[in-house]
C-alpha cells in the first residue's frame, strides 16, 4: 500500500548516543543518556505533538541519534500518541533506526510490541577494524545477530546502512561489505558515499592530513559495481542513495522525495507543509527549557515560506533523486512551471554529457548522472 500524498509523514527525533561516532554531524545530546534526561526529553517531546495542529498521518518514523535506546515504553508511549492525535493506522509504518549491538531478543520483541513495522540498522561496515575507526560500538557479528534477533521477533521489514567510501577503501574490502548484505538478505539499504563535512573527528583528521580517502574514481567504480550487486540480490536502486526489494521501498522517505508533507518532533526537527518549512531548535537545553518555560510553541527556531519557484525548484531536486525522476507534465500541472524550456540553456550540457535523460515525459538521471548528480542540480541554479 503507497503512502497517502493526503497524509503526513511524521517524523521523530531521539538524540540520544552512547558515544559519538567519528563522522557524526547530527544534532544529538552530547551528555550520557541517563534515564533523567530522557525522561525530560521525552516529556518535552509528547508535549509538542499534543500541542500540533490535528491532521491525519500514516507514516512514522523514529530516528536519531539512536531510537533503539528507547525500546519499550517510551517508543510505544510515542507510538500511541501518534495513533491518538494523527490517526496513524494499526500497521501503518513505523521505522525505528537501531544500532546493532543495542538490542537484545527481548528488545526486538518490544519493539515489534510497541507498533514498530521496520527497522533500520546502522550496520555500516562489515569489517570490524574500519567499525573501529568509525568510533561505533558494535562488531560486523552485532549485525548478524541483531538481524537474526529482529527477524525472529518477527520484524519482516529491516533496512541496512552502509558506508562508502571509508578512508583506506579497497575493492577488495568493499566486496566483504557486499558479501556481508547478501548474507543479511535485507529488504532495504541504504547507502551512503563518505562526506568529509562539518565539525566531526573525521574532518579534523582530514585537515591534518591523516586521511587516505580512496579517490573518486574508485568510489564511483565501487558504487556502479554495487548498483549490479544489489540488482543480482533482488535490491533495485529506487532513489539516488536507497535500493528496495520491490514493495519494501520506504514510504515514509517517499514522502520527501515526492513533495509531500512531513512533520518532525524533537530537537532539530524539520518540518514542511502548505509551502511552509520551520525547523526546532537543535540543543537539547534549548529545547527542553524552550518547552517547559514557554510551551510547546516555542521549540520553533525558525521558519520560511517558500515562494511558488522555490517550491517548484525543490520539488525538482528532490523528484530527480528517484529513479523513476519527474514527470514533466505533471510537474507543469502542478506548479506551472515548464522545466525543459525554462531551463533549456542549463540542461543543455548534462544532457549532451549523457548525465540526464529524457524517457517519455520524465525527465531522469542517468547511472552516470546519479554519480555526479550535484553537477546535474547545478544546471537548475
Ligand atoms: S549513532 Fe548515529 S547519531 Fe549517534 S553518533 Fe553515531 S552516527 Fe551520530
């Protein structure tokens, strides 16, 4: 069943980490997640969606930071306020990011109790020295079991992260990685080719020049290998960065991608509807107090309507990440806007250097524009 464009996407913010990863730049507490804190976070956080505007939802999706520390109560206490407030149906899906090492038997059991449909597993690496160096807590045999674990709970809709790209980057290595999916048999994956960007350890050490980052050229050689690995696996690349068996594509990502509302809870949430984007303030202090002093309203940090073009341009950059692109026509109905000829001039080198195509009315990226997608929007600015 596709997500109803009618209906929100909510999405949920739990910023909680045992440790900081080394190319971590989210918004997440810095401090241990002690049972104190949490509690007041998520005190906060059902505050605001209580105070939310009624509207239908039917998707939900909990991530972080790291959703699996609040396996149990606080998920399914979230859990119903959704069902409460937004109408989230009985089955409808509900994602909740994990990491592999956090959860035990029971833990997945909890989580398929407190409405939980899909997991998504931080699983990165296969190779247990590189997990080091990616500051995470969990081994590549974490993974394993945590998917026989979720799988026996009977969570039948599991995605897997997975990290491209990592300094020291062989062909050799990567294929251990792709030997490692297939003996996940994931439903979904993810994944995401390193960016050495914002104020994390990694980008500190690549200032120092303490980084072999594999060149581009062996990244876009490994990505093209792993979009036919994954195709021989039954994982058909649905957007730029995801890859589904048919039907298990993510519903509630969909919703980005396709121009549709979403709306996010908890310390540095965004949100977008009717045009309007507004986003929570992104320390856990200021959130908390912010919520406490002042009411849920006050969590807003800012906010922005867009004009009819940035509407339009967005819709554009977000629909040419799937596959399936932008229809052209239905775009123009749409937003009236018509894209070949008002950016024509644009257009005209990513489509002679075979990076776009035309199929139909759609307008798409081609497998050699996916790699080199940003070169593509550039032509849209
Ligand atoms: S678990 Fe995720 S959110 Fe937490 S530090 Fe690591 S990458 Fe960042």
């Amino acid at each position: 069943m596709p997500a109803d464009p009618a209906r929100l996407g909510l999405y949920v913010h739990v910023p909680f980490c045992e440790a900081k990863c080394t190319y971590c730049h989210f918004a997440i507490d810095p401090h241990r997640p002690d049972d104190a804190r949490q509690e007041r976070y998520g005190r906060a956080l059902r505050a605001e969606m209580e105070a939310a505007p009624a509207a239908g939802a039917d998707t939900l999706y909990f991530g972080g930071g790291t959703p699996s520390l609040w396996a149990g109560a606080r998920l399914a206490q979230v859990v119903d306020l959704a069902r409460r407030r937004f109408g989230l149906p009985v089955g409808a899906e509900v994602t909740v990011e994990a990491n592999p090492a956090d959860l035990d038997a029971a833990g997945y059991r909890e989580l398929r109790d407190a409405g939980a449909t899909r997991v998504s597993l931080g699983v990165q690496s296969f190779d247990d020295a590189v997990l080091a160096e990616m500051g995470r807590l969990h081994s590549s045999a974490d993974s394993v079991r945590a998917v026989e674990r979720a799988r026996a709970a009977g969570l039948a809709n599991l995605s897997v992260d997975l990290i491209l790209g990592w300094p020291g980057e062989t062909a050799a290595r990567w294929r251990r990685s792709l030997e490692g999916v297939a003996a996940l048999a994931p439903e979904h994956l993810s994944l995401y080719v390193l960016e050495v960007e914002g104020r994390t350890l990694l980008t500190h050490r690549a200032r120092s020049g303490a980084l072999d980052l594999p060149d581009d050229d062996l990244v876009a050689d490994l990505y093209r290998r792993t979009v036919e690995t994954l195709s021989a696996l039954g994982l058909e690349r649905y957007e730029i960065s995801n890859f589904a068996r048919p039907g298990f594509e993510s519903r509630h990502n969909a919703k980005y991608w396709a121009d549709l509302p979403f709306v996010g809870f908890g310390m540095s949430a965004h949100s977008y509807r009717d045009g309007r984007r507004w986003w929570n303030i992104d320390t856990f202090g200021g959130y908390c107090r912010a919520i406490e002093e002042r009411g849920p309203a006050a969590a807003v940090a800012g906010e922005r309507m867009l004009s009819p073009r940035e509407r339009a341009e967005e819709a554009l950059f977000t629909g040419l990440r799937r596959r399936e692109g932008v229809d052209v026509v239905a775009f123009q109905a749409v937003h009236g806007m018509d894209v070949l000829a008002d950016y024509a001039t644009g257009l005209a080198a990513p489509f002679a250097a075979g990076l776009l195509e035309r199929c139909g009315s759609r307008l798409r990226l081609t497998d050699r524009g996916v790699l080199l997608s940003n070169e593509v929007f550039q032509a849209f600015v």
